[in-house]
C-alpha cells in the first residue's frame, strides 16, 4: 500500500479567514458575533442617552415622574446590553470547546490513519501540549477575542454616528484619533502574533522534552545521564520563561499605548464640551450624553487589544494543530472495499522500497515476497534489516517510496485502508494494557463482543483461569492503580485480542522476546493454537519459534536473502 504524504513545516500559518473556513465551529461563532454587536452597540447609545435624560431632569429640579421614560430605557439598555454580551461569551465558549473538541477527533484519527513515518515526525509531547493546553486558548478567543473584535468595528462606528448628530464639534475631534488607536493596533498585533509563535513553540518544546525524558528515564538513570537531561529541561524551561515575558512586555507596552490614546482622546472633548457647557452654546443632556459615549468608542478598541494576546495565543496553536493535520493528509478519497474471501487471495510485495525521512539509506531495497493462503511465515534476519518495516507496510502504515502491495490482483493502494485492517490482527512486540478494566482490554480487538466471546478468547490464550482469579473478573482494573501485568501476561493478552478479532492474517512482532524459557514456550504454544487455518507473518530472533512456522523468510538488507520450508523441531 502506498500512502502520499506531504512535507510541511510549521510557518505563520494561515489567516483568519483561513481559521475560519476549517473550523465550523468559530464561523458559526463569529456570524453570531457580528450579528450581537450591532444591537449592543445601539443598547450603549440607548444607555448613554437615558443616563443623560435622567440626570439632567434631576437636576433641573423637575419631577421624577418626568424622566420614568427615561429610566426605564436605561434599565432596559442596561439589561439588554448584559444579555446580548452574555449571551456572546456562553456562545462563543461552547463554540471554542466545540472547536477543540472537533480538532482533538480530527488529529486522532488523522494521526491513527497515517503512516508510521508521519506519526514519528512529530512528538507526542508536542501534540498533547497543544491539544490540551490549546483549548483554553482557544476557547478564550471564540468566547472573549471575537466578540469584542466586532464590537471594535461596530461600536466605534454607531457611537460615533450618535455624537455626531448630537455635537458635530465632539465627532470631529474624536475622529482623528481613531485612525492612530488603529495603528496602535496594528503594530502591536505584529509583536503580539511574533511573541505568541515563540512561547507556543516554546511550550511545545518544553512538553515534548518532558515526555520524552519521563519515558526514558530508567535507561538514562541506568546510564547516569539523567543529570544531562535536567540541564536541558531547564534550558528548555528558560526559554519558555523568557517567551512569556515578552508576551507579558508586548501586553503592557501596547496596553500603555492604546490607554494613552483613549485618555487623550476623552480629555480633549471633555474639555472643549465643558467649556461649550459654560458658554452656553452646549446643552448638559447632549453634554453629558457625548461624555458618556466618548470612552465607548475606544472601549472595544482597548478591549480588543487586551484581549489580542489570547487570540494570538489561540491562532499559533490553531495554526500548529491545522499544519499537523496538513501532514497527516487527513482527507483520503474513499477506497474500495476489501474483495471478497480475502483470505484466499496471496498477499505479495513487488519490490517494495521504504527510506523513512531523514535517513541516508533505504531499509526495505526492492523486497519481494508472496504469502500464500494458510502459510504461516517466520520472518528472520539481522536487526536493521526491514522485518519490522515490512509489517507495518502489510498493515498500511508504512508508505513506500516505490514498489505496490497486493491482495490477488487487486493493489492494496486502491482499498479502504480501514476495511483492510479489519481483517488483521496485529500483535506488537510491546502489547499495551490501558488502565482500564479486562474487558475494555479486551475490547480493543472487537468493540462489540459480549462477555462469552471475552471469555472464549481468554480461553484461547491460556489466561481464563488467571482471569477467573482476578478481584471482579473481567470488570478487575488492571495496569496502574489496578492488577500488575507481567510481561508473559501482556504477550497472551496480546493473543486473547488477536483471537477475539478472529482475523484471516496475523502480524506478530517478536511475541516471544525478553521472556523466559517457561513463559517463552506457553506465548509460542498458544500462539501456534491461533493462527491455525489462517495465514501468518511472525517476525522473531527466537529460533524456538521457527517449529510452528510453515516457512522461513530471511531477511538481510532489506531484501529476501532466503525462503524456505521451515524445519520442525
């Protein structure tokens, strides 16, 4: 099977509107962003407004009952503009969750349908870094970031419009100012989506390392290095540390800016609109109103620049999560289904050549090899010499650089690579228990298999008297905080879930190294009971495996050095 990949690094990402068209989730939130901000814009020039009439029949010494209206409006304005932003945040945080929730299937199952070489290229710390500590910024930014964003464009505008009518004059000094608040913006966006790109990168590395130092520290501690490592973890903690100063030193730089401009901007028709009210030429409602409606000009603006870290903070780790996707060729065109008795047809790799990215040499070189209906092939050779390769290029992870896969006539680039797998069973060299319970184990195999098809696979796999004897049985915790699993018990429940799939190929990687004699011989017996009547492929170092075997496949150099008829013991 040949898989096309693309090679992409990450860059400053696409644009918003980019953002936008691949996730649904934020357009929905900011059509309904652009559609709240106009009401509140006109519920803060209602307010303004009211507020003025209500206070300048107060102190006019008229009757109260005069400016009920009045009150009423400013109540109502009140209420409405709470709501309506309300109303934004909750909407647009379910929003943000929905993104990061959609995203977080989207890289799961791109990065489970890609080949192996893809998935290496990127670190599963950087991934979990940026799936889990991304959410919060995303969230943020469809909740908070745009919302305020089209308020920052409607705003201005109606409020502006409403002094305008009001107090020619006051529009015509405030209007000068928003141009340079705009410019403020602009630059400061620029430093902020630069600090961001670094911190997120930062974060990413930080993360990265941490995970890969944790799942190597018995060997580094066996080796004294640890003490290596955390001299890198704190190089890579400094730099984090660094990063987020110059987002903190970006945040009150630009904060400084945009306050300065709005004070200036309010003094200023405070001043002229004070000394008109003194005059006489200025009446104190539209005084007061102008007053009022001054600071929430700006206000959406500075908001908006506030909030401009989260949403770079949001945009750097789309962006990173979008670029992954990109690699991981997530949209395949649908293949055709597996042909039918599948398990009669002969597998064949045809000159099969595999170079994983970065390396000097090719590891498969032109393989050839046939497996026939039942055949169950003990695949041997020096380390380095593709046995591993070859198996997940039966599996379809492994894409090839030249060379095709077929099951009979059909190439196995033109099926559904999910249909082709359902008919294997893959038995890695280091088999996952997830802390979970027996049965969820289990259940890794075949989703929908009852508690009888459970226990006929344990059966198989020579494990149903040491299920019997966990506390809860099949509902036991295994794992951490649950039973320990020796490494003998991984291997058969390995072969339990390659028995509860009941597959018509087996791909088994070295299922009896680093073990015992005694429990070497109870995985290869049981092993041999399963994949009877079905055609198997056992990569092994272990000459005690090579009796259950029908033929022996030597591998040397990534090419078929030898094929022949195995000897029984």
């Amino acid at each position: 099977m040949r898989l096309t990949r693309t090679r992409s690094g990450v860059t400053d990402g696409p644009r918003e509107p980019s953002l936008f068209a691949a996730i649904p989730a934020l357009r929905r939130q900011a059509v309904l962003a652009g559609a709240l901000a106009l009401p509140i814009a006109a519920a803060i020039v209602v307010q303004a407004a009211a507020l003025a009439a209500a206070v300048d029949a107060g102190l006019a010494g008229r009757d109260w009952s005069t400016a009920r209206g009045a009150i009423a409006a400013l109540v109502g304005a009140v209420l409405a503009r709470a709501a309506l932003t309300a109303l934004a945040e909750i909407r647009g945080r379910r929003a943000g969750g929905a993104a990061m929730a959609d995203l977080r299937a989207r890289i799961v199952g791109a990065t489970l349908r890609a080949g192996a070489a893809d998935r290496g290229a990127r670190r599963a710390g950087e991934l979990g870094v940026l799936l889990v500590q991304g959410g919060d910024a995303v969230e943020r930014w469809a909740g908070r970031v745009l919302p305020q964003m089209a308020l920052a464009v409607t705003v201005p505008v109606v409020a502006l419009t409403a002094i305008a009518v009001l107090d020619p004059l006051s529009a015509a000094l405030l209007a000068p100012t928003l141009p340079l608040l705009i410019l403020f913006l602009v630059l400061a966006g620029g430093d902020a989506r630069r600090v961001a790109q670094e911190r997120s990168a930062a974060l990413s590395l930080l993360g990265a390392h941490l995970l890969d130092v944790v799942r190597g520290l018995p060997l580094l501690r066996s080796v004294g290095r640890e003490h290596v490592q955390s001299e890198q973890l704190h190089r890579a903690g400094r730099a984090y540390r660094t990063a987020t100063m110059q987002t903190l030193r970006s945040a009150f730089v630009s904060s400084f800016a945009l306050e300065f401009v709005a004070m200036l901007g309010t003094a200023l028709v405070a001043v002229v609109a004070g000394v008109r009210l003194v005059d006489g030429s200025l009446a104190f409602a539209p005084a007061l109103t102008v007053l009022l409606l001054a600071p929430e000009i700006y206000g959406p603006l500075r908001r908006a620049g506030v909030e401009y870290h989260a949403a770079a903070d949001a945009r750097a780790t789309l962006t990173r999560l979008l670029a992954v996707l990109g690699t991981t060729g997530e949209e395949r065109p649908p293949g055709r289904a597996v042909p039918g008795h599948a398990e009669r047809a002969v597998v064949r790799v045809e000159s099969a050549v595999v170079r994983p990215d970065g390396a000097d040499r090719d590891v498969l070189r032109g393989l050839d090899l046939e497996l026939r209906r039942g055949e169950i092939a003990a695949v041997v050779g020096p380390s380095g010499s593709g046995k591993s390769t070859l198996l997940r290029v039966l599996l379809g992870l492994q894409p090839l650089h030249a060379g095709r896969v077929r099951c009979g006539p059909t190439d196995l680039q033109d099926l559904d690579p999910d249909a082709w797998r359902a008919g294997i069973a893959w038995m890695p060299q280091r088999p996952a228990v997830l802390p979970a319970t027996l049965a969820e184990n289990l259940r890794l195999a075949r989703g929908d298999a009852d508690d009888a098809a459970l226990w006929g696979a344990l059966r198989d796999a020579g494990l149903a008297t040491w299920a019997h004897a966990l506390p809860g049985g099949l509902d036991a915790r295994l794992g951490e905080g649950g039973v320990a699993v020796s490494a003998g018990e991984r291997r058969r429940l390995a072969l339990a879930r390659v028995a509860l799939r009941d597959p018509w190929l087996v791909l088994a990687d070295e299922p009896t190294a680093n073990l015992d004699l005694v429990t070497a011989a109870l995985v290869r017996d049981t092993l041999a009971r399963i994949v009877e009547g079905r055609t198997a492929v056992l990569v092994t170092h272990e000459p005690q495996l090579l009796p259950i075997a029908t033929v022996t496949v030597r591998l040397d150099a990534g090419r078929v050095a030898s094929r022949a008829r195995a000897v029984a013991a």
